[in-house]
C-alpha cells in the first residue's frame, strides 16, 4: 500500500492578467509554503519521490518545503487558464472580470474546451491523459510520493477517482485552498481519496487569514 500527497503551490501573483504574470509567489505563497514545510518536518513521515511542475510558482513552493532539488514533471503543470480566458473572450465573448467569476467561467470554459469550440496549448484530451498518466506513475506501491502541483490538477485527479464530470470538478476546484494537502491511498483495487483540502499549517487562529484560495 502506498500514498500520494498533492499539495497546491502558494498564493501566486493574484492581480495578474496572463500566464507569465501569475507564474510566481507572493510573499504570503512563499510563508504559506514555508509554513507547511515547518508542519511536514515535524509532524508527516519522510517521502520516497518528491517532484513538482516546472512552473516557477510550483519550485519556489518546492523550495520552501524544503525539496530545492526535488524532480520536475511537466505532466504537473497547470492548465493554461489565462489563455484558455483569452480564447473564450474571442470565440463567445465572455470573459473573467474578477476572481468570483470562477464560479461560472472555470466549468463553462472547460465545457467549451473539451467540446473543441476553444483551443490552447495543449488539447482537453491531452490535459486529462496527462493527469491520469502521472498519477499512474505516482501510485507506487509500499512508496509515499510527494507531488506538488496546481489546482486545476488536483481537482482533476480527485475527479478521476471519483468519476466526476466537469461541473463537479469545478467545484472540487474552487475551493482548493494554497499550499493545501490532499491525501490519495493506493489500494491493490484502485486509489481511494482519504483527506481533500487540509491546511494545518494554517488551522491556528493567528493563520486564519492567511488561507487563501487566489
């Protein structure tokens, strides 16, 4: 029997516009991570694989968990959502005002990816194989593996799991804390789901602001 931990990355760079923009911590993601870097040593068994994305956001969390050299997989990286908001602006007009837009935006903008009316870099087809590919990879048994990566990730996983189609996983999405801990078994019949969204790091009433989900 073995265990995936996925773990979101630190507040990013909210006010940004574009992919580039966003690609890296604020100073709160970077005490978020530390935090839980802090909580990990003292409280969670060591790891046999650690790895994360290769976007910025995803090593510098990394690095403040305390994994510098950790492997990189770009089979974790996030979805381009910033370009996938630019095509749905441009093919049917909508467009993201402000993070409680997300609400509605994030499953209607996967809808439209999939069904092929938008494109990006990468296919929806591409995106769900390649979260179903390192997720196999990651469940080694007897192994506890370390993967830090990004929301849109994490809930599509969990979604895999649990046989949930795009509505449901947008809001397995929306409420996927930064730097959260989410806890996959790895069972001879199959991964099963045994914790989603915990912050201990952050449960202290001190750190109660600083959750953040963007």
């Amino acid at each position: 029997m073995g265990e995936i931990t996925l773990v979101r990355h630190g507040q990013a760079n909210s006010a940004a516009t574009n992919e580039a923009d966003y690609d890296r911590l604020s100073e709160l993601g970077h005490r978020q991570a530390e935090w839980l870097g802090a909580w990990m040593r003292a409280h969670d068994r060591p790891y046999d694989v650690v790895l994360s994305g290769t976007l910025r956001r995803q090593r510098e969390t990394l690095t403040n968990l305390g994994y510098p050299d950790a492997e990189r997989d770009a089979r974790l990286n996030e979805i381009a959502y910033y370009d996938l908001t630019d095509e749905m602006s441009r093919v049917h007009g909508t467009a993201r005002h402000d993070p409680e837009d997300f609400v509605t935006h994030f499953p209607a903008t996967l809808t439209a990816w999939r069904a092929g009316e938008i494109g990006g870099p990468e296919t929806y087809a591409a995106f769900t194989d390649r979260v179903r590919d390192v997720m196999a990879m990651a469940a080694q048994p007897g192994k506890r593996v370390l993967c830090v990566s990004s929301g849109g990730i994490i809930a599509q996983a969990i979604s895999d799991i649990l046989g949930l189609d795009i509505p449901q996983m947008a809001r397995i999405a929306l409420p996927i804390f930064n730097t959260s801990v989410h806890r996959i078994r790895v069972m001879e019949h199959g991964p099963l789901l045994v914790s989603f969204n915990g912050t201990p790091h952050l449960d202290s009433a001190d750190r109660a602001d600083d959750r953040t989900f963007y």
